[in-house]
C-alpha cells in the first residue's frame, strides 16, 4: 500500500474537530475508498487549551497557519479558519506554491482570490477542493466539476442561505414579520448578531459565483453578482405569492442568456410546484438545467458542523485518491472573465404590488403606464381590506394592487413604475419581485 | 498535454449516439475537464446501415463487442447493449481482463455479475464506471462512492423507476386505476409491452442492489432483495394515504438494522411533507441518510437518451483524467456478503386496508387480533359509502376498514391479519402497505 496522506489542519472549530474525528472513525473505509490511509500529523488553532472532544495526542501543534501550511511532512493542508483575508489567503497560498493540496470550506476566498489559487494549484500541481464551500454536505461542486462534465449547463440556481430561507419559511408558515423571524433566527442560532451578511445575501453571493464559474466557465468573481436581500418582503407578499401559485425565495440564480451570464440573488417567486419551492426552513438546494436534459436538483444541509465536515473528509479522500481535477473545472487558460449583469437588461416575468391610492381611476393610470412600456399584465388582483367593493372616491385608505406581468425588460418595468410614482396615484414604493420559472 | 483517451463503443442506440454526439461537440470542455482529449476510434452495432445521426467517418467498425472489447487501440471500452448476459457480460470481463477501463449503463449485468466484473477491474487496474446504471444523470453512484467517503451511511432510499412513479401519480392526480395509467404508460412510451419487469419492482431491485453496495458495503446481489409490485395498489388506497397526510411511492430501501442490511422494494406510504413525496411522474430521486447529518435528496431525470449519456460522458471524463475508484467504493476483499433481509422481521408502521362484513362488531375483533400480537394502532378509519353510521346489522354491504400502526414486527402483522381471515369478520384480502419514516 502507498504510504498514508498527511494532513495538516488550521481551524479546529465545530468543523475541524469534527474532521480529526471523523479521519479516526472512519479510517478503514476512507484507506478502502482511497487506496491509501490518511493521517491527521499536524494542527493549529487559537486556543491550544480549549477542550475539543477529540484525541489530539500524537500531533504535532504547529506554531501559526502558515507553518502549518509549508510544513514539511504536511501533504494535504486543510483550511477551516474562515476570512477572505489573511491568515487563510497566505497560508493557502503558500500551501499550494509549496505543491501540497489544499481543501478548504472557505467561501469568501474562494470568491474574492479563487482564480489566484487556482492559478498556484495549476502551476504546482496540487489539488483545490471546496465541495463544504458551498451547500456544505450536498455534492454540487462535484457535480458540477465531474458529474456533468460533458454536459452544458444553460442554468444554475439555489436556495444557498439558510439563514434566509429560515425566516422566509416562518414568515410564510406563520404570517409574521421579517423583523420578528429574524430575532427568533437570532435566538436560535441560524442567524448572527449582525444578519446583513446572510439577510443581505452576500453570503448566497459568494456561493453563486462559486457555481457560475464551474458551470460556464467564468472566472469566479463576488463583484459580478447582483444582490438584493430579504428585508424587503413583508407577509402579504408571501400571502399574494401563496394565491397566485408561487412561493418567495432568496434565490441566487446564474443564467446563460444572449447578452452573456447574467449572475443575481434575489428574493424570487418560484412555482409552488417546482422543488425549490419544496426546500424549507434552514436546508439548502440546487438545481442544474443541462443542455437537452430535465432538471437535476440536489437538496441537503448548507451548513453545520458534521454536514460541512463530511463534504471536507470526502475532499481529503479526493486528494488521497490522487484525484487532482482543475479546480473550477478548466484550465485557467479556459476560463473568461464575467462582468456585473446590467440588471435593466434582465428579461422576465414580474410580480409587483402597489398601494393605489383611488383603485378605479388609478388602474386605468397603471395600465397605461404599463402599456406605455410594452409590458403584457397576466393577472391583476386588488385585494380590498374589508373584502367589499372599491371605493367611488378617492378618500378610502389606499388599496393593494397586486400585477403579475409576462416576460418584459427590467428597464421597461423600472420606467413603467417611476411613471407611476410621478402620477402620484400609488402611496409610498412599488414592491417588485422577480418571476423565476421552472 | 497527454494522448487522447481512445473510447470504443459497443451499441449504438439513442444513448450511443448521443455519447458520440457529445464526445464530438463539448471535446473542448472534456479536454480540459480531463486534462487530455477524448476520441471514439471504434463502434460496433447490430445494424451498421441504421440513420443515427451522428457522423462515424474515421471511426472503425469492430465486427462485434467482443473484438471491439480486446481492440489494441480501446483504452475505455463503452457497453451500452444491455443485457445480464453475453455480448455484455463477455466483452465487458474481456476488455476488463485486458487492462481496459469500462463504461457501462447495464444495471441488470452489475446486479448480477457485479462482484465478478469488479474483481476483474482490481486485479488489472482499469476502471468500472457506471453512473449511468441507476438514476441516469443523477449523480448518485459518485455521491455515494466519492461524496460521502467519509460518512456513514444509515439508510439509502429512492424512487428508482419513473414508470412506476409515473403510474402511481396519474393514479394519485385523476383517481384513476393501476390498468387504466399502465396502459397509458404504454401508448405514451413510458412502459414496455411487457411491463412486469418495471411494475414488479424488478427494475428497482437491481438498481437498489447496486446502491446498497455502495452505501454498505455489501456485495451488490439482487437475490437478496425482497421485491413487491405496485399493481396489487387501487385508487382507495392513494385517497386514504392522502387524507392520512401520506403519499405512496414504489420505493427501493437500503437500510441499517440491529439485524443486518435489510433491502427491499415495495408500496410504501411516505409523509406528504417529505421531500421524496414530492417527485413526481417519470421522475427519479433517492435519499440519502448519512451518519449524523441531515439527509441528502438527489432528484432528477432517471432514464431517457440524453439524460443517461449526461453520465456515460461524465464516466468517460473520469477514466480519462485517470480515477481508478473501487467500483463498488471499497476493495472486494472489504464487502461483505448479504443474506436476504427476511421481511417477517421488518419493523414499521402499516397501513392496513380491510373490508368489514359487519363494522361494529368486526371492529371489535380486529382489534383483539391486533392486541394479542401486542400491535398498537395510530388511527383507524371507517369509510361508510354512504357517508352515514354503521349499519347496525351485518346485513349491509362491506365498509373499509383503515389502519395504521405503530411501529411493530411485520411477522405479528401476519399473524394478526390471518387470524382475522380466520374469523371470517373481513371479505377479500387485507391491503398491506409499509410506512417509510423520514
């Protein structure tokens, strides 16, 4: 048998602690999948003292990430620190610039610098495994990378946040506020003291640009994806969504169109009777529409301590394995460069509601300004607080108007509704979700 | 950059020619996905004069499988006929026993000859891929062999076969019965001419086997999965599930038990909520419940051309980048054997259909029955046709009966039922149907 693969691992949290674990446990079945053992020789931390639950005699304690990272009886450096920054960007660097492998559940660095470390790892010939970087246990960048490897893929799109698809599922579910889900997420540990990474969507970001790249061949970069998080949504979206047949999710989708790959993350109203639409509370899906094939979608944990650390242990086996895949998929040679998606330009359907402030005049107003844009209503529904008639006048409180248009320009829409704001018939700001269809 | 993968490929039906037909136009992707090219240099079909499509000029016709097997110039030998017997099982051992990698879609070869074929591939080195065999393009032989290598695998279950699904939601969605959907299924292509092979649960006895393997670590044996069809299943049956707030699917089980893996395929009623209820029509999905983590749901085309190259392409790839994974995910000196599960000593809940000559008092008596094998009932249900009390003599016509139990021993639930035969309180036979916890 060849001699075992060494591993080093920086970042012995809930993730870590699990991998050492895990490497132990499972080590007959991980030599009989790999054809080789693997050994956990040395580690690093913050804290050397703090109690982790698992036997950590017999390793070595590397003095910092970056000794760790260029140690020389480490193979394999496993990066589970987090941070786009340093210390995990130059000790990944100098891993790979040292010829050894690296696996890392690290998505903003992915994000920010993937393209430099892959660079390294093609130049030196050392593996960059993330599958834990995106939807933690659930094998989308292998599948991605190797599964579908002679297939095209015209889109990719995914519930990659918990955190968000958590509180849009009780918001839903219970009629509540984003506001009050958020501090139940808080309480229970889904959602961080500060949200706006999650609730902002720069976390399902960093993951789409990730896929982006492994589906079409993008060089992955955060900077070309559009972002709009949740805390617009209110319950009687989630309420109009539910009677026209839809559900509202933060949605992060990457598209190949005519103009180019358009990249976004947005919430978005999916047919109720797609899979995504099934996901619910803190669990994670994708879907891959190949070329000339119906939909694959792959649901599971995004996130977690074991699920992350699985996804890690099957990317060390990988490497053990002597598996050394290009890290996005081609050759960085291959790979073109992605600039931000003109959002005015994106094509589809849109869900829209208004506070019309006189109903019978102002829909006649609405519609015109619609038409005005070339833009085709497919339903209009107003939704009278005392379930009667509109009102003659325009003294009533202001009424909701809920539009769902066909396919049109986002630009069309854009300028429809500022027409619409100019005439002074809707009280305060159109709410605008975007169609995604299945 | 190293010499191209030669590929030779026995069959050439829809999937055959799609594979050519993807090899020649994604080969720039493939290249550099695998870090080498890919190139058909030799083919070998019944007919040589069929329109297929695709262009063959330059490529070589073998005069049969087994001399394109053995060709000097094959390095990965692609059998695509089908069958558990020769010309498959012939050509594949041959170009195994030469040192050839071989890509297969034969499901019903590997249930078979499996551990044979797999031995060949260890003691010669090649590769015996076959993504293709379960699923199509759902990549669930590479999640459960690479994805999950270090995991744990406590239950592996799916709905494997899209005729049987496609049935069962058409008789679900119209209230329609098994004979009516089946020959629909016919006239639409979805079902054979002979379609016990699909209804029987055949089809999805093979493809269990071989993800049982995969999962546990058992040596793939169709032999030792218990096998039950869907045509004893009536539109009564779907109804009472449904308001039960269950669906029923054919499903293949692999499951861990204190008494060994237990594998088997049959009706099984699962909460409408979970995710596996959700697929579908001809669509495929299986569930993968791995050792501390939540479970993992892959969903997606389970047949059809284009669909099942998607993953003889990918199968391809991965032998020319060089992976040379254990087919069945560990050295065949690791599995070990499986004993048929003997369903007497399944443990679950039921659902149970009778129809009661005289309700009052039959109900009495079922219960009795139930309570002498210590069998504790969920919920029972009584169905009068027309809608009113139970007739207060056993006059009337017989009323549905339906149970569900508590977890219990399917060998009590024989015993019960017979001795309810046995008092002749019921007409007909009792409907069984095991309940599948997510």
């Amino acid at each position: 048998m060849v001699a075992p693969l060494k591993v080093g691992i920086a970042g012995l949290g809930t993730v870590g602690a699990e991998v050492v674990r895990l490497i132990e446990t499972q080590a007959r079945v991980l030599a009989g999948r790999s054809g080789r053992g693997i050994r956990v020789v040395a580690v690093t931390a913050r804290s050397k003292a703090k109690k982790r639950g698992v036997d950590l005699r017999g390793v070595e304690w590397a003095k910092d990430p970056l000794a760790l990272a260029t140690h020389p009886e480490v193979d394999c450096f496993v990066e589970l620190m987090g941070g786009a920054g340093d210390p995990a960007l130059a000790a990944v660097e100098a891993a790979l610039n040292a010829g050894k492998s690296v696996v890392t559940a690290n998505k903003a660095l992915l994000a920010k610098h993937g393209i430099k470390l892959a660079k390294a790892a093609e130049k030196h010939g050392g593996a960059l495994n993330f599958e834990a970087a995106v939807g933690a246990a659930i094998p989308v960048i292998k599948t991605l990378r190797e599964g579908l490897a002679g297939t095209g893929v015209n889109r990719v799109y995914g519930i990659l946040n918990g955190t968000c698809n958590y509180i849009l599922t009780r918001m839903e579910q219970e009629g509540l506020s984003f506001a009050e889900c958020l501090k139940d997420a808080q309480r229970l540990g889904y959602a961080e003291a500060d949200p706006s990474f999650d609730v902002d969507g720069h976390d399902t970001a960093q993951k789409l640009a990730i896929l982006a790249s492994l589906a079409f061949g993008t060089k992955v970069a955060q900077s070309a994806v559009y972002v709009e998080g949740i805390s617009s949504i209110a319950p009687e979206d989630l309420r109009a969504a539910a009677d026209l047949g839809y559900r509202v999710k933060l949605l992060g989708v990457a598209v190949r169109t005519a103009k180019g790959i358009e990249q976004r993350v947005h919430p978005t109203m999916v047919p109720k009777s797609s899979s995504i639409a099934q996901v619910m509370g803190v669990t994670n899906a994708v879907t891959i529409d190949g070329e000339g094939i119906p939909p694959i979608t792959l649901v599971g944990p995004g996130a977690g301590g074991a699920a992350t650390a699985s996804a890690v242990v099957a990317d060390i086996a990988d490497v053990a394995r002597g598996i050394r895949a290009n890290p996005f998929g081609r050759p960085i040679s291959h790979l073109h460069d992605t600039t931000k998606a003109p959002m005015e330009r994106h094509e589809g359907g849109y869900y829209i509601r208004l506070l019309a402030r006189d109903f019978p005049g102002t829909a006649a107003a609405i519609a015109t300004r619609l038409a005005e844009q070339k833009i085709s209503i497919e339903s209009i529904v107003q939704r009278h607080p005392n379930g009667g008639a509109a009102p003659a006048t325009g003294k009533a409180a202001p009424v909701p108007v809920i539009l769902i248009t066909y396919a049109t320009h986002e630009d069309a829409v854009r300028r429809a509704l500022a027409a619409v704001q100019r005439d002074k018939v809707i009280s305060g700001r159109p709410q605008v979700i975007r169609i995604e269809k299945n």
